[in-house]
C-alpha cells in the first residue's frame, strides 16, 4: 500500500509541475479563445494535481511510511510544506484571473489581458516554478535524512 500511496504522491507531483509549465508557455502566447480554454483547462489540472498531493502526502505522513514524528524533526520536510504553502498562496492570483475568463470564453471572445497584469501573472508562475525546484531539493535532502534534528 505505501508503494502505491508513493506512485500516487508522484504522479500528483509530476503532473503539478507539467501544468504549471504548460501555464508558463501558453501566458507567453498570444491569448485567443482556444488557449484561454486550455490555460483553465491546465490551472484546473493544476489544482487537482496540488489538492492530490496534499492528500496523499499527508496520508503518507500519518499512515505509511516513517510516520509523522520523523517527517515534523525534518527540516527539509517543513521547508518542503512552506513552500509548498508558497506556491499555493501565489498561484491565487492568476487562477482568479483566468476564472474571470469564463464569461467572455462563453461568447466566444478572447479575454482581454492587459499587459502589466500578464507580467505579474508571467513573473508569478515563474517564482513557482523556481520554489518548485527548491522544494525538489528539500524532498531528496528529507529522503536521505539530511537536516533531521532530534526526536
């Protein structure tokens, strides 16, 4: 069962970070109706995919694996959790944005996007896939027990 809760962890984790790179190329676009679609197609997958890890991850954290007092002396682990928190909290702001599409997607109109707000929203997915690396790093650290304190 732990084998799978992992697969599952993974998966989650890997389709997180393919969306989000999918987000980075298609806001680098010229934005028509069809890409708008597919941008809240992908932040939709993106969510599932960060809803997904969570889930399982802590499920892994209570109930498989080393169980949650080594995962808490881990400081890698809650660095790993605070970013995780970190792109959490800055990937609001363009999935908002792209939500406020849906009505003119429904008449068939390409939303508008104003420069300033595509910069932000580019530089915004930017810095999460920058925090998403760093928490791969934390992940391999807390995999071999590096910066485990007490407990």
């Amino acid at each position: 069962m732990s084998a799978l809760f992992a697969f599952l962890h993974h998966l989650a984790a890997f389709a997180l970070v393919s969306a989000l790179a999918v987000e980075f190329v298609l806001v680098r676009s010229e934005m028509t109706p069809t890409s708008a679609r597919r941008l809240l197609a992908i932040d939709a997958i993106y969510g599932a995919a960060a809803g997904t890890i969570i889930v399982v991850g802590f499920l892994r954290v209570f109930f498989f694996e080393k169980g949650a007092a080594y995962y808490f002396h881990s400081v890698p682990f809650i660095v790993k959790l605070s970013l995780f928190a970190a792109v959490g909290l800055l990937s609001i702001y363009p999935t908002r944005h792209f939500l406020s599409w849906r009505q003119p997607l429904r008449q068939g109109v390409a939303p508008a996007f104003e420069p300033d707000k595509l910069r932000t929203i580019r530089s915004i997915i930017h810095w999460e896939l920058i925090a998403l690396v760093a928490l791969i790093l934390c992940a391999a650290l807390m995999a071999r027990g590096i910066g485990y304190v007490g407990g």
